[in-house]
C-alpha cells in the first residue's frame, strides 16, 4: 500500500482590512511605501484598505471620499500597474490627466505625485520586479521593463483595461471572501502567474500599450516647483505674488495652473498644506504640554479662533479633539 503523501506546511500569507478616518492613516496602510498624503477638499476623512501579500505580490483596493495629494516613494524593487475603480472628476498622475480608462505604471522606487479626486476608488497589482521581468521575458516573450519605465500611464484599448480591472477585482474579492485558500502553494502558484500574466498582457497591447503617452503638462510642472517651494518655506507668511517672483510666472497662470492640476487655488493649497502640518502634529504630540495653540503657531496659525473655524471645515472635528485622542491612544 501506498503511503500517503505528509501535508504540506501552509505557505504565508497576509489578508488585511482597514477603515480609516484619517488621511495620514490612509497612507500608513501601504507597507514599505514611503508616502504622505495631504487633504484637500473639507470634511470628514473615511477611507478603507484590502490588501492580499503572497511571495512578494502584494495586491491591494483603496477608497477615499476627500480629495488627496499623494507624495512619497513607492516600494523600492517591485513594479506596480493600478487602474481607477470609480471616481469623481479627473485625476492626476505624474503630470498626465488620468480617467478611468487609464492605468498608472510605477517601478522600483518610483516617486510617487498623485492627485487623486473625491470619491476614488483604485485597485492595483504589485510585483517584485525581477520575478515580473523573468516572466515576461522567459514566458511571453515580451520586454516588459521597457514599458513599465516609459509608460507611466497606459490609455486603451478600453475593453482591455476594463478587462484588466475586473480580473484584479475579481481575484481581490476571492481571496477576502475566503483567505484560506492562500495557505496552498498550489493556489499561490496560479494567482501568481496569472497576476503577472494579466500584467504583461496589458502592456503588451498594440492599440494601447505601445501608444504614444502626452508629457507632463506644462501647468504640472509650475505647481511641482511651487509645492516644492512652498514646502520648504512653509512656516514664513508667503503670498501668490511672492510664488509668482519665485517662478516667474503671471498671477493667471499659476491660478489656472493649481486649479487643473490640484482643483484648488495656490492660497488654498497653502493653507491646506499648514492643516495638514498641524494635524499630523497634533496626533504626534509628546506630551501634556503641548497645546493646540503652541502647535498651530508653529505652523503660521495667529488667530487661534479662525484657525480652529478652520481646522473644523476641513478635518470635520475640533483640534482639541484630535489632540485628546492622539493623547488617549498613547495611553491606551
């Protein structure tokens, strides 16, 4: 009589969920990313997070209702392709305008410069990139490097992207449903090369793919300078005339610059850019001495009433508020 074969240990994996109500916790949910995320548009935060990790493969789906600029770095050595689920207006990566037809394409270390609207939803597939490259090279026989390096958006064919999206939200639902099926090696091998299989086909189109990708536009790269700019200088009292010496651009031409690249005036992106400052230092403070008015004054906030009016529209709660629970956390 045969013996039978001894079970084999289960391979690891992660299956995780978050619901978050904070734009900082939003970014915090992608490991290894080194990202910030700043709001833009006023109101309550509440985002949510799936993700599934395998050998390397990290598959994830992000929701946020505000709108956000997303900074930062990605993952250092993977590839990822992500394409919109739903969303509000237009978004903007890396200087180009992406819809929900479009697919973003990071690589190895990438820097990360996203706009993302309201209401957005997005569903992205990450590899380690040699084991993505080897694939593609050994098993299709297409050079996938060259186009995840010089392609950063991929527009069409739309059924193909369409495609693309549902098989991603297919395997997501799938895994979150029962996250058991993960422990067989068995299944981690399919998901695993019909991933990047998904992948390759994607970039490999002739119709979309291989088509010509538009250059950053112009007005992206004078609000890149100006974000810059105002960053390192964000605790002196800067006004649009002062940005429009600094880059050497018209007062026109700088409004209409942020409001199609951000969907908001320079001043307006300063001032959210010092909310955001704030709020992450009041979740981060040391101790019982520090105040709300200590901190907002750090970051340019003179009238202690108007900046808490402030503070309110845009993250939905009092600064006090924020300050009390960051406190009862580190207590906790």
């Amino acid at each position: 009589m045969r013996e039978r074969p001894a079970l084999e240990a289960p391979a690891p994996y992660s299956v995780v969920r978050r619901e978050t109500h904070d734009a900082e916790e939003q970014a915090a949910c992608l490991r290894g990313w080194d990202q910030i995320y700043e709001q833009l548009t006023p109101g309550r935060f509440t985002g949510s997070f799936l993700e599934t990790r395998f050998r390397g493969i990290q598959l994830f789906r992000e929701t946020t209702n505000q709108s956000v600029h997303e900074a930062g770095l990605m993952c250092t050595g993977d590839h990822v392709l992500g394409v919109p689920v739903a969303m509000e207006g237009q978004a903007y990566y890396c200087g180009r305008p992406i819809g929900c037809d479009s697919v973003m394409t990071m690589h190895d270390g990438n820097e990360l410069d996203f706009r993302a609207p309201e209401q957005f939803e997005i569903v992205a597939v990450s590899v380690p990139a040699a084991m993505l490259i080897r694939y593609s090279h050994d098993i299709e026989h297409h050079e996938i490097e060259y186009e995840l390096r010089h392609k950063p958006v991929i527009h069409g064919p739309k059924p193909h992207i369409d495609g693309f999206r549902a098989f991603l939200l297919e395997v997501l639902g799938v895994v979150a449903r029962t996250p058991a099926l993960l422990q067989y090696a068995a299944m981690q091998t399919c998901l695993q090369y019909a991933l990047m299989s998904s992948m390759v086909h994607l970039t490999a189109q002739p119709d979309g793919g291989s088509r010509a990708v538009p250059s950053p536009t112009v007005r992206h790269a004078i609000v890149s300078r100006a974000q810059d700019y105002m960053r390192e200088h964000v605790e002196d009292p800067l006004t649009v005339e002062d940005l429009c010496g600094v880059l050497g651009v018209s007062r026109r031409t700088l409004q209409y610059s942020f409001q199609e690249v951000l969907q908001i005036n320079p001043v307006g992106y300063l001032r959210a850019l010092r909310l955001n400052g704030v709020r992450r230092m009041l979740k981060s403070a040391a101790g019982e001495h520090e105040t709300v008015q200590d901190i907002a004054a750090r970051w340019g906030f003179w009238h202690l009433s108007h900046f808490a009016s402030e503070y309110r529209r845009m993250f939905g709660e009092r600064p006090s508020e924020t300050l009390r629970s960051a406190a009862s956390v580190r207590l906790s």
